[in-house]
C-alpha cells in the first residue's frame, strides 16, 4: 500500500488472507482426512468409513489437487 500523501510504502495493519490461501488450507486438510480414512477403511466395518477405494480414490484425486496448488502457489511467489 502507497501513501496518498508522500508516496512512501506503508504495511497494510490486517492484510485480509487471499481466496486462493484458504483454498491452499482446504485441500491440505482434505487431503490429511483422506489419508487418515485410508487405512482406517481396511480396519473399521463399511458403516464407519466410506469403502477402502472411495478413500484412495480421494487420496489420489487430493494428492492431485494438492500438487496443483502447491505448484501455483510456487509461482505466484516469483
């Protein structure tokens, strides 16, 4: 942020967190569940958790989803 008056830069006090930060948070959460569901969906009765290839597909599509975003955030960063 510039200030109107003298032109020098002036930290912003409450920065607000970006969209695409709090989408970053959700897929590594997402992600993280899905990885703890996994081997408890070998272990626990088809009621508790969804069945053991709902889990790794949902893994894989987080993983997926996961490396995106960590790849944009790489370059927004540059």
């Amino acid at each position: 942020m510039v200030c109107w008056a003298c032109s020098a830069n002036v930290q912003v006090k409450n920065p607000k967190t970006s969209m695409h930060t709090r989408f970053h948070s959700i897929i590594n959460v997402l992600f993280i569940v899905f990885a703890v569901l996994t081997p408890l969906a070998l272990v626990l009765p088809d009621g508790y958790v969804p069945s053991f290839k709902k889990c790794v597909a949902g893994l894989i599509v987080m993983g997926l989803a996961r490396s995106s975003i960590q790849t944009m955030t790489d370059t927004r960063k540059d």
